[in-house]
C-alpha cells in the first residue's frame, strides 16, 4: 500500500517519486471490499495465501514503546517467517489485483489524482510540539499517582488503581447496597444517596481513564523528527471518507476555544506554571489535556494555519439533493446576510414559532432535531440527539409530533429517503433507477449507487430478504388475522458480517460520500496549487502559510469555492476560516 511499500521503494530502493503508482489495498477499499489482505483473498476467493501472519506485521512494522523497531537479530526465527510471508503476501496481491473492480480506481481519473494528492499530505504530515507532549504526559503520570491513592483510600484498599473498574464498581456497590451498572458518570443518576467521595471516585474513573489522552504517548514515540505522518487513511469509510491510524486525528475530542485560551493552557503546562493552572482549570488534568490534543499539532517555525471548515455541509447537500427548495433558499439567504440560520428556521417551522421568536434555547433544540430526525431518525434518535446536547428529554408522544412536524416540514426529503430504499431493492433485482441525479443499479453481486461526481458507492453481495416486523420490546407483531407481518430488510456484505441498511442510512451514505467528494475537490486544488495541507479532518482543511499575508485566508477560501465541480451547481456551500498558531476548533 502507499504508506508502507511507496515510502519503502522512494526511500531504500531509489524509485522516483513520479512512478505512476497502484495501491491494491486501496483499489479494494475504494469499492468497499475488506482491507484486509487476507480477508480480501477469502472474499474474493483468491487461495494464494497460506496463513494469516499479521502477529509478524505488528513485530517488525510497529514501533515498540520507546520508538525503536524489532529486526530480524532480535527476533531471527520469526524473521525468516517474515520473508517466507512477505513473498506470499506479494503473490497475493498480485491475483487479487486481477479480479477487483477498478472502475472507482484506478479508472477513475480524478480519483488517482487525489491519491496522489492524499500522498503529498501524508508523507508532509503535521508538526508536533514535543514540549508540550511531553509536560503533558509528565502531568498525566502525576496526575495518575494522585488518582490512584485516592482510589486506595476511598476504596479502603480493594481497588489499587482507577483502572480497576470491576473493582471499584464492587466496593460502591457493597458499600451502599446497590445494583450499579457500571462506574461511568452516565450511572451517577442511579446514586441517589451517595456520598461525596463515591461521586468523586467516580468522576476521578471518568477522567483518568480518558482514551484520548494516550495520543499524547502516540505523538511522543509515533512521530519522525517531529511529524506525525500518514496519519490519514483513505477510503477508510464505506462512503469513502477518510479514516485515521496511529494518532488518528479524526477522533479527537471537540472542544471550541480560543488562541487566547490556547497560549494560556500551553504556557500553563510549558512552564509549570502552577498558579496559573488553578486560576484557568476548573476541571482535572486528564480532562483539560484532552480537550486541548489539538494544541500539540503545530505549524512549522514562522508559519501558522489557516483552517477552514464547510458551514453544515451535509445539511446543506441533503437540501439540494432531496430539492428540499425552501431549505436551499434558507441556506443561501443566511450566506447572503438575508435571513436566520437553518436551525432557526427549521425550530419556527416544527414548532409553529415565528422567527422573531426563536430563543438561543429554540435554535439550539432545532439542530438538535436537524441532527436527529434529518435521515429518517425518529423518537430513539431524537431522544438520544437531546442527551448528546444537554436538553430535556421530551415526553414519547411530543417526541412523536415534534418528528411528525419535521417530516412534514420536509416533505422531499422524506419521499427521497423511501424513494432510495425502494430504488436499492430494484437494484438487487436487476433493474437501474435513477433518483434525484444519483443512479442505483448492479456491478456483478454487488448493488452501486452512481454519485453526481462520477464515482460509486459500493455495496458488495447485496440482497434483500424478508424478516418478521417486531415492536420495541422485540415482539413479533401479528396482522389482524394474526398472521405474523413481514418486510424487506436490505443487506450486504462488509467487513466480514452481513449488515443491515435502510432508506435513511443509505441517504446518509450518500450525503456523506458526496461531501467527501466535495472536500476531495478542494483537497486536490490546493495541493495541485502548490499550498501546504499538512492535515484535513471531516469537512475541515488545514492549511499551512508562512506568516504576514494579510489576505491569504481569503485567497484559501477562494480556491476551496472554486474548486466546487460543475456537478454541485446549486449546492449552497458555505466555508469559515480562521488563523492559528495550534490546531483548534472555534
């Protein structure tokens, strides 16, 4: 694949950079087949490969903890596996290439364009502020030492360390005599009688154990000279979105702030400055050093970024797709200075409120229900969507009118969720249907839906089967003649498991590759252009410019607007941008 074998060849072998190219993995993933090579020979019944060796991959291809690598001195048995398994590996991907689609790639000519493109990215990669990376994981050590005496203490010694969940859960649950599920803060509800130090005990379990703050030892040992690189993975998604590895930045956390707070918390941490640290945290330190990872990305010295994120562009692309008209228009009056955002808009029409009347509370609770309710979600997604954003929980039959009033708001929209179920279960069948300017139809086995940019959607060995209807309570629901009601579920093939899918998870799918599509775009234009994108994430792109060009954020957002491809005529798209010294969020 290109961040293994290219990397190897240009840097060992003395390729040139300008060979053109081939990635099996990624042809593979590019039609939503497994990245697996040795899933990928089951699933395409390809028998060249023997056995499945990956435990070798993991000892000579991942660093170890302190940064250093495993050769074949340290380890000469398995090395001599690791050449045996290296030839067979070769043979394989050389037959699996003979039998994969290529009409995403490498067919499709724009799509080996942005692998080049993606290439030029990951191997620039992003800066990291080791300094800080290492203060912080000076204080995350600190901070775990505390933790766990304090777990010691209040625990009177049954549990040793915040990790011990099962352990902690035990002692709280002998100690007041209750049936806790588990020791999250999602349980603190369940503690009517507890005490401070359960409480604290449990936020301490909440922090501690923070997944997000182990990037920092990622950033430490997984960078090379002070970059963290191929840390992008393309389509790592079914809809062929990017993913991440290693550091994986498209999974850290959200949290919006400022420069100014930024240089703060840096200078805080950087130079131990303890005073400031109480004065600015009100939370712990597992805490404020996941909400600010993305500080620890840097720009090189004299340079900053430019960030820029697309302003709700599935929304946006949803409306333009479905001709969901008046939603169109509200996107693009709002662009113009002329009318309230689409959250307002959207809270005055499901809850019959004049727009001069929509509170803060109002637009918050529409996004809510934008979020919710906007691929055929219903009172389970409006529920969970009102937890996510801290709002009351409506009551089960205003939950229903409220998803009643948005589709009724939205009425392409909802005929565009059950027009793609229906055209999706033709395809299975045989027969081609264009919707809305997308095309679903069949390749082989497998059911594709032909986007507005040319490329496809993949959806290997689909079928569609019939299945008993059930309540919520997982009832089998008998018609008036008590005959059991069935319905067509749809499946296909991913990963190694069938899975299910639906009208509104297959808009979804298409809304979200269309935006990767869109993002693809200007990701290739900027490259092309001779600009820096040290890293993009999502809707977002970084870019990296050498200080004191006053008006290069405008120059970057041209060339992102412009980059919108005939196809998306019409789509109300919309960029914001900012400076910065660190990548944030805000």
């Amino acid at each position: 694949s290109n961040s293994f074998d290219r990397p190897i060849c240009e840097a060992h072998l003395g390729f040139p950079e300008r060979l053109p190219w081939y990635d099996s993995q990624l042809r593979a993933c590019a039609h939503n087949y497994p990245a697996s090579l040795f899933k990928l020979t089951g699933f395409l019944k390809v028998k060249i490969l023997k056995f499945n060796k990956m435990n070798l991959i993991k000892i000579f291809c991942i660093p170890n903890a302190d940064g250093s690598y495993n050769t074949g001195e340290t380890h000469p048995d398995e090395w001599l596996e690791f050449v045996e398994y290296g030839i067979i590996d070769t043979a394989s991907m050389r037959e699996c290439w003979k039998v994969l689609p290529s009409y995403n790639y490498p067919d499709n000519p724009f799509e080996l364009r942005l692998v080049e493109a993606d290439y030029a990215i990951n191997r620039k990669g992003f800066r990291v502020d080791l300094d800080f990376v290492d203060k912080a994981i000076q204080e995350l050590d600190n901070a775990a030492i505390e933790a766990n005496e304090k777990v010691r203490r209040v625990t009177k010694g049954k549990a040793t360390k915040v990790t011990q969940g099962a352990r902690i859960l035990k002692h709280i649950n002998e100690d007041l005599n209750t049936g806790l599920a588990g020791v999250g803060l999602k349980h603190r509800g369940d503690l009517q009688d507890a005490s401070d130090e359960v409480l604290e005990l449990l936020e301490l379990r909440d922090a501690t154990v923070k997944t997000s703050t182990a990037k920092y030892l990622k950033a430490k040992y997984g960078n090379y000279n002070g970059r963290m690189m191929n840390t992008l993975r393309a389509y790592h998604a079914r809809t062929g979105r990017w993913g991440g590895s290693g550091f994986q930045p498209h999974n850290l956390p959200r949290y919006d702030t400022t420069q100014t707070e930024q240089n703060l918390v840096l200078s805080a941490f950087k130079e131990d400055n303890q005073e400031l640290k109480d004065i600015l945290f009100s939370k712990s330190t597992h805490h404020v050093l996941s909400d600010h990872l993305r500080s620890c990305i840097i720009p090189e010295e004299g340079c900053e970024f430019v960030i820029t994120d697309y302003s709700n562009i599935e929304g946006r692309i949803l409306a333009w797709l479905a001709k969901e008209e008046w939603k169109v228009k509200a996107f693009a009056d709002y662009d113009k200075g002329l009318g309230p955002d689409v959250y307002v808009s959207t809270f005055s029409r499901v809850f019959d409120t004049p727009l001069d009347k929509v509170t803060s509370e109002g637009r918050q609770m529409g996004k809510t229900v934008e979020l919710a309710c906007g691929y055929q979600g219903a009172v389970g997604a409006l529920t969970v969507a009102c937890k996510m954003f801290g709002l009351p929980v409506l009551e089960t039959d205003k939950a229903v009118d409220v998803v009643k009033a948005w589709r009724k708001a939205h009425p392409n929209i909802a005929k565009f969720w059950y027009a793609c179920q229906d055209a999706f279960i033709n395809a299975i069948k045989g027969y081609s249907t264009k919707v809305n300017g997308v095309t679903f139809g069949k390749r082989g086995r497998d059911v594709v839906i032909g986007l507005p940019s040319g490329r496809y959607l993949v959806y290997p060995r689909a079928v569609v089967e019939q299945e008993e209807v059930r309540d919520e309570a997982g009832n089998v629901i008998l018609d008036e003649e008590e005959r059991v009601i069935l319905e067509d579920c749809i499946k296909y093939f991913f990963g190694n498991r069938f899975v299910k899918t639906y009208g509104g998870k297959i808009v979804e799918n298409i809304i979200q590759a269309i935006g990767r599509d869109i993002l693809a775009c200007a990701l290739v234009a900027l490259i092309e252009g001779g600009y820096t994108v040290p890293l993009h994430v999502h809707d977002e792109t970084v870019v990296e410019i050498l200080k004191g060009n006053a008006h290069i954020v405008q120059e970057i957002e041209r060339i992102i607007l412009s980059a919108r491809p005939k196809w998306a005529v019409g789509m109300p798209i919309a960029v914001k941008s900012c400076k910065a010294d660190n990548y944030r969020k805000g």
